[in-house]
C-alpha cells in the first residue's frame, strides 16, 4: 500500500511529534521527499529509526538541514552506505559535532570528497584515526584548510606517507612550530620544493639537525635567504656535501658568517666560482684558514670587495699559488693592514702584471723585507706613480740591478724623502740616470751620496742640477768631482755655493770652468778661493770679471796673479785698489803701474804709496800724478820723491805741494824746485820750506823768490835767507 506521508505539506512534517516520526515504517521513510526530509527538526531526525536510515537515500540525507544533521546519532551515521556519506554537503559535514565525525568507519572517511575533507574543521580532523588519515588521497590531503591543518599531530602526518608531499604551500605555512619540531625526518624527506619553500623562518628555527639534514637534495634550493639566514650553525652542518653542493649563489649570499664557518672545507671546496663570489662581504670572514686553503686557485674567483673583508688571519693563510693567481683588481683591492701580512714569499709570487695595481699607500705599507722579496721583473712593472709612494727604506733594499731597471721616468719620481735612501752603490747603479733626477732631489741627498757620485756622473749633471747642490753637498764633492762640472753648468753655481768651497775645490777649477764664471759668481768667492786660482785662470778674467773681485777677495791675490791681471788691471774700481795689501802693491811692476787711471792712482793709501818701489813712483803718468792727495804725497820717502820726475813734479798741484814734507822738497832737484811756479812757491809748507837747498833758492826766478810769503821767510834758516838774499842780489 502506497504511504500517505509523501502526501503530507511541509508544515505537517514540521508538526509531526518524535513518538510519530518513530513510528514512520520503512516505507514512509522512504517516501519523504527531499523537501519534508529539509524540514524536520534535529530531534525529528534523531526519531528516525537507525534501521531506516539504511533505505534513505542519498537525495534524502543530503536534503537535512545543517542545524537537523547534529541531531543524528552516531548509530544513524554509522548505517550511512558510503554513497549516502558522499551525499553529505559541506554545510553538513561542517555542522557536525566532532563525535558524529568520529563515528564514521574508515570506509565512510575514505569516501568523503575533496571538497567535504575541505569543510572539516580542525576539531572534526582531530577526531579521525591515522589509518583513517592514511587513506586520504593527495588531492584530499591538500584539501584539508589552513585552520584544519593545525590539529593534525605527528603521527597523523606520518600516516600521510609520501602523500605528505601534496601539502600545499599554505598549508605547510599555517602548520605551528610545535608541529614542525615533531616531524619526523621520513616527512621532511617527503617535502616537496614548494613545502620546502613554503615553511617559516620561526618553522625552520624549531627544526632538529636531523630534520634539516633529512631534507631532500633535490628540494634545498628552494630554501630562500631568509630561511637559510634563520638556520643556526648546527643546523647548517648537518647539510651534507650533497645539499650544500645543491645551494645556488643567490642562497649562499643570504648566508652569514656563522652559517659559512659550520660548513666543513669538503663543502667549502665544491663552491663553484660563483658560489664563491656570491658570499657576502660579513659572511666572508666565516672562511677559516683550512677553507681558504682547501679552496686553492678558486679564491682567484672572489671579488674585490670580498677580498677587502678577509682578516688578516685569512690574507696571511694564503698561499703562494693562490697570490700567484689572484687578479690586479683582487691585488689593489687589499688593505694597507692586509698588506703588512703577506709573507714575503707571497709577495715575491704577486704576478708582474698585477703589480701596476698595488696603489702607493700599499707599497707604503709594505715592510722593507717585503720591498726586499720584490724581484727585478716585478720592481720594473712599477710606474713612476708607485714609486714615488716608497719610502727611503723601501728604496734602501732594493737590489741595484733593480735600481738599475728604473726609467728616467721613475727615476724623476723617486720622492726627496726616499731619495736619501739610495746607497752609494745604488746611486752608481743609476749612472748617467741620475741627470733626471730633479732639483728637489738632489738637495735631498745626502752628502755621503754627493761624494760617492763618480766624475762622469757629476760630468753629467744639468746647470738646474748643479745648482740645487747646497753647500753642504759642494763641501763634500772631491776635487776631482769639482773638475767635471761641465763648463754649462758652472755658471749655475751661486754665490753660497761658491763661497763654501775650500780652497782646494777652487784650485780644481780647470780654466775653461773658472773662464765661464759670471761677473756676479766671482762677486762671491772669497780671498783663498781667489788665492786657489793659477795665474792663467786669473788672467782669462775679462774686465768685468776683474772688477767683480770683492774688496775682501782681493786680498787673496798673490803677487803673481796680480802680474797675471796685466792689462785688465786697470778694471780694478778705487775701492779694489784701496784693498790691496801693501804686499800686494808693491809687487806691481812699472807697467802696472802706469796703466792705473788717475782715480786708480787716487785711491791708493799713504801704507800702499809708501810700498811703492822708486821705479814705480816714476812710472806714475804725469797725467795722473795730481789724483794723489797731499796726505799720500806726504807719506812718500824722500828716495819716492826724488824718484819724480821734472814732468811728475810740474804737474803736482799747490795743494800737493802743500803737503809735501821738508824731506819731500829736500829730495826734489834744483831743476824740479825751479820749475814750480809762483803759487806752488807759494803752497810750501813753513815746516816743509826747511827743505829747500840754497842751491834750490839761488835757482829760483825773481818772480818765484817774491813768491815766498812772510811766514816762509820767517821759517827760513839763517843759511837759508843769505841764499835768498844772494839770489835777489844776482837778478
């Protein structure tokens, strides 16, 4: 018989009470439709018998509402045939209670969809068993939500398997550390690149070693740098030489210091080059000694920067080959400190092509035993700019076939300072280089280095050169040194410089040098450099040379020399006259003499006339005999004046005569007496008229005796005044 119940209006249903619904038969169970089935209320459901359940179909279970479906019991669920529970909407499945969930067999879980493992709630996922778990499908696994995920345990992933693999990204990220800490190695190992990739850096720090190291190679690359950076150092040496080998530059830039000094030197070694350059700047100095070591000529792939940030330890680790191979950018690239570090081996390997890298604060840097280890290929590459950066005991070690190598270019730019640390044997390894050397340079040698410099060597310098030279550097050149000046570049010699040589330097002057001195060199040279020079040296003086001599270096010419001045003895000024000693005068010949100018004649003193000899008195041209003063005629000798002659004597002035002594006028002739005139007649002294011989006054004229004024007569002698009187007598 058909069952009225399919008959019944919704609201009917709705009335029906729990005793009627559970006394529905089979049948008219069977007979509610979707929309009486949506109707009833969660107490009406938990009516229905456990039996009939069995016969709904998957229409009818699917149309209970979400707020009826806790009403089922977990007999009622566990009757559901598997098709029934796949009817079950989201909505259902997310309203149940985590006991109703429970009650469903592994049969009824494993038919659940994707879509409804996607409804469940962490508290409905809690409740399921591991086996139930381990039938999820992949697609299932990865359908479990973000907020779901959290209430699985580590058995429960465990039971996932391989399947574990199908966790999504968001899934793996949502997991809590507490989770993550418990995972077996089996399941990191089932990880996939995108779970990998898809766990925390709070994840990865509650990780054990072993989880780490259970990781699967094929998976580490996809370890960002922040996961890698979260890692501690026991987490990075449990990766293998496999994993790190599996890292890629970009992951190996994110590492630090600690990460890079936990790997062992095996994994260090199998960095590629890139790998290599890649380590960050801090995370270089993570490198220990044997690391460097182990990775040999493939430190040569390290970029300047990372070179820069190698400690001193790790600069000096390196070996000669590992130098050896290293670039110039690498080479310039190394601090002043890492420098000073290097072994002097390491320094001799530095390649010669690199060498042009080193900046100057490095060479500076370098101790004399390193600038030593330098050998000549290398000390040839250096440009004139390097070398300018040495110091004086960098320059000090060098060998001299090393010295010898430098261009004139380098030369020129060996710095004052460092100039002084040439040694002799160095300064003659340079030879005929040393002319480049500039004026700065050679005021900074020493005079141990100027003495040392052979005659070609000082042959060769330039008038600039020379005349850098201090006096103190003249003092100490040889007189042979002194001979080979070149005749150019005497005339760059100064004053100073002149004045500070001694006497036997002069004296080493060859005619051609001391014949290409200027006026105002000779101006400076002193009276025992005058003294030095040979006669033929002093007479290829040109007048104006002559005249230069100052009144103190005149002093210094012997009698010879001034013979020597012959002609260009009249270049002498007053004051060079007035100068000579009375030596020095009296050693002038007649010729001499007479070819003094009237101011010559004028300047010489009563100490200089009186060392005149008679016949240079005589050799006085008439011309000039009237520049010397009254004082210089009055300190002649009665043998001088009588030495005059009647043309000297007439050309003497009155003032002259005035101050001629009675000795003077006693040596005259009575010729030369009476050819003076009436003014000089006049001009004789009181004291002086005693001199005159009665043969003098009867010489005289009338014009000359009436010449002679009161005060002479009075002065006359009695023997005197008769002869005056006998002359007017016989006129």
């Amino acid at each position: 018989m058909t069952s009225i119940v399919s008959s019944l209006s919704v609201n009917q249903i709705k009335a029906m009470s729990t005793t009627t619904i559970a006394s529905l038969s089979t049948d008219d169970v069977a007979a509610l439709s979707s929309t009486q089935i949506a109707a009833l209320s969660s107490s009406q459901i938990a009516a229905i018998e456990t039996g009939d359940f069995e016969v709904m179909s998957s229409a009818q279970i699917s149309a209970i509402s979400a707020a009826a479906v806790l009403g089922m019991s977990t007999d009622q669920l566990g009757v559901l045939s598997t098709g029934n529970v796949q009817g079950l909407s989201t909505s259902q499945l997310a309203a149940m209670y985590s006991t109703q969930i429970e009650a469903l067999d592994a049969d009824q879980v494993t038919a659940l969809s994707s879509t409804q493992i996607a409804a469940l709630g962490s508290a409905s996922l809690a409740v399921m068993s591991t086996d139930e778990l381990a039938s999820f499908t992949t697609d299932e696994i990865a359908a479990i939500s973000t907020k779901a995920i959290v209430a699985l345990d580590a058995d429960d992933f465990a039971a996932f398997g391989s399947n574990v693999s199908a966790l999504t990204s968001k899934q793996v990220s949502a997991l809590s550390t507490d989770q993550i800490a418990l995972f077996s190695t089996t399941t990191i190992a089932a990880f996939g690149s995108d779970q990998v990739a898809a766990l925390t850096s709070s994840q990865i720090g509650v990780m054990s070693t072993a989880a780490i190291a259970a990781i699967a190679t094929d998976t580490i690359s996809s370890l960002t740098s922040k996961q890698l950076s979260a890692m501690s150092s026991d987490q990075i040496a449990a990766l293998d030489l496999d994993r790190t080998t599996a890292l890629t530059s970009s992951q190996i830039s994110g590492l630090g210091s600690d990460a890079i000094g936990a790997m062992t030197t095996d994994e260090i070694a199998a960095f590629t080059t890139d790998e290599l350059a890649a380590i960050s700047t801090k995370a270089i100095a993570g490198l220990s000694t044997d690391d460097l070591t182990a990775l040999g000529t493939n430190v040569t792939s390290l970029t300047s920067k990372q070179i820069s940030a190698l400690s001193t330890a790790q600069i000096a680790s390196l070996s000669t080959d590992v130098i050896a191979g290293l670039g110039s950018s690498q080479i310039g690239a190394l601090t002043s400190t890492q420098v000073a570090v290097l072994s002097t081996a390491a320094i001799a390997a530095i390649a010669t092509d690199n060498i042009a890298a080193l900046t100057s604060k490095q060479l500076s840097a370098m101790s004399t035993d390193q600038v030593a280890a330098l050998d000549v290929d290398q000390v040839t590459a250096l440009s004139s700019s390097q070398i300018a950066g040495l110091s004086s005991g960098a320059m000090a070690v060098m060998s001299t076939d090393e010295i010898a190598a430098f261009s004139t270019d380098e030369v020129a730019a060996i710095s004052s300072k460092a100039i002084s640390g040439l040694s002799t044997d160095q300064l003659a390894a340079l030879g005929t280089d040393v002319t480049v050397l500039t004026s700065k340079q050679i005021s900074a040698m020493s005079t141990a280095q100027i003495a040392s410099m052979s005659t070609d060597v000082i042959a060769s310098l330039g008038s600039n050169q020379i005349g850098a030279l201090t006096s103190t550097q003249i003092a100490a050149l040889s007189t042979n040194a002194i001979g080979a000046i070149s005749t150019a570049s005497v005339v760059a010699l100064t004053s100073k410089q002149l004045s500070a040589m001694s006497t036997d330097q002069v004296a080493a002057l060859g005619i051609d040098q001391v014949t290409a001195l200027s006026s105002s060199q000779i101006a400076g040279l002193s009276s025992g450099a005058i003294a030095a020079m040979s006669t033929d040296e002093i007479a290829a003086f040109s007048t104006d040379e002559v005249a230069a001599i100052s009144t103190k270096a005149i002093s210094g010419l012997s009698t010879d020399q001034l013979a020597a001045l012959s002609a260009n003895v009249g270049s002498l000024s007053s004051k060079q006259i007035a100068a000579l000693s009375t030596d020095q005068v009296a050693s002038l010949s007649t010729d001499t003499v007479a070819a003094l100018s009237s101011t010559q004649i004028g300047a010489l003193t009563s100490r200089q006339i009186s060392a005149l000899s008679t016949a240079a008195i005589g050799a006085i041209e008439t011309a000039d005999i009237g520049s010397l003063s009254s004082k210089v005629l009055s300190a002649m000798s009665t043998d001088q004046v009588a030495a005059l002659s009647l043309d000297q004597v007439t050309a003497l002035t009155s003032s002259q005569i005035a101050g001629l002594t009675s000795g003077g006028i006693a040596a005259m002739s009575t010729d030369e007496i009476a050819a003076f005139s009436t003014d000089e007649i006049a001009a004789i002294s009181t004291k002086s008229i005693s001199g005159l011989s009665t043969e003098d006054i009867a010489g005289l004229a009338s014009t000359q005796l009436n010449a002679l004024n009161s005060r002479q007569i009075q002065a006359l002698s009695d023997e005197q005044v008769a002869a005056v009187i006998a002359a007017y007598s016989s006129v």
